[in-house]
C-alpha cells in the first residue's frame, strides 16, 4: 500500500460498489417487502462534489431497490447500474464506452463479488471492513467502514492530490 497517493493523480473515474461501501451493509426487510439501508451525509456531499468537478463517478451493485435508485438520483448519479450479476462485464463496457483507461479508475469495493473487477483497475481500494481477500487485493484500506465516511476518505483523498479539494466549488451546492 506504500505510495498509492502518487497514483491518485490520474484517476478520473470512481466506481463503488453500493451495499458494504454506500452502506454498513445492512439490508432492514420491512412486513411489505421494502429493503432500508443507511448512508452517511459526508459520503453523499462527496459524491455530488465529485460529479461537480467533472470526475465520472458510477456505482455498480449486484443489489437493487428503488430507494438506492433514488439516491444515487438525489446525489445527481447518472451512471448507476443495479441488479448487475457480472461486474466485469458492465466494468468492461462502461470503460470501453468512455474511453477510459482501467489506471485511470478508483473501485471501492468490499467483498467477494467485486474481487475480479478490483483485479482489473488501477487504484483498488476498500473500507475497514472488508472482506480479508479484498484487503489483500487493496492499494488503500480506508480507515472507515462501509457506510461510514469511506467514500468520503478516498474521494477527498483523489481530490486533494489533484488539487481540486476546496477550490470554491466546495461551497456552493
């Protein structure tokens, strides 16, 4: 893990996982069906700040709700894929779509099910609580776990290596 911020400079593009990474990973199950799950305010202000300075951020998820839905619209995230049973798959389309280099990505993730596609980007990152195979595999383990300021930790982290932390845009929504 020494020296991963000097490849912070090129990243362009951040993917996170949503379950585990957006959230603690708790799924609560109301009596109709409807699954809740938490996400911190300071992830969420790091995300639509992230999209403001023209960074790709996207979230590719094996879970699906239309509370997660509204969410990633609320943060003003166009580029969310849910339900996905092939994470390397809908990886290798949206970076061959964009043209974007697998250096120039971040993918936050946190268990099994993002292992192959961490395997594929440049910077691998993952939160305190992650699964000890995705640690092995990880540049940079975020000191906070899911759902709890991780997103934030690395999108802070990108941004002020790259200058663009507190640079006037940080203040107006």
């Amino acid at each position: 893990m020494n020296n991963y911020k000097e490849d912070l400079t090129g990243i362009t593009t951040f993917i996170f996982d949503y379950d585990g990474v957006l959230t603690n990973g708790v799924v609560l199950i109301t009596n109709t069906g409807d699954q809740l799950r938490t996400g911190h305010v300071k992830d969420g202000y790091a995300l639509q700040l992230a999209v403001k300075n023209g960074y790709r951020v996207v979230i590719i998820s094996g879970g699906y709700s239309e509370s997660m839905r509204h969410r990633c619209n609320a943060l003003n995230l166009t580029d969310v894929f849910l339900g996905v049973v092939n994470k390397v798959s809908v990886f290798d389309e949206y970076i061959t779509t964009h043209g974007i280099k697998p250096e120039e990505v971040l993918y936050m993730g946190d268990d099994i099910p993002d292992y192959q596609v961490m395997q594929k980007v440049g910077m691998p990152v993952c939160p305190a609580d992650a699964a000890v195979e995705i640690k092995n595999i990880s540049r940079y383990i975020s000191h906070f776990n899911g759902g709890e300021g991780c997103v934030r930790d690395v999108i802070e982290q990108v941004m002020k290596v790259q200058g663009k932390w507190m640079n006037g845009n940080a203040f107006h929504w």
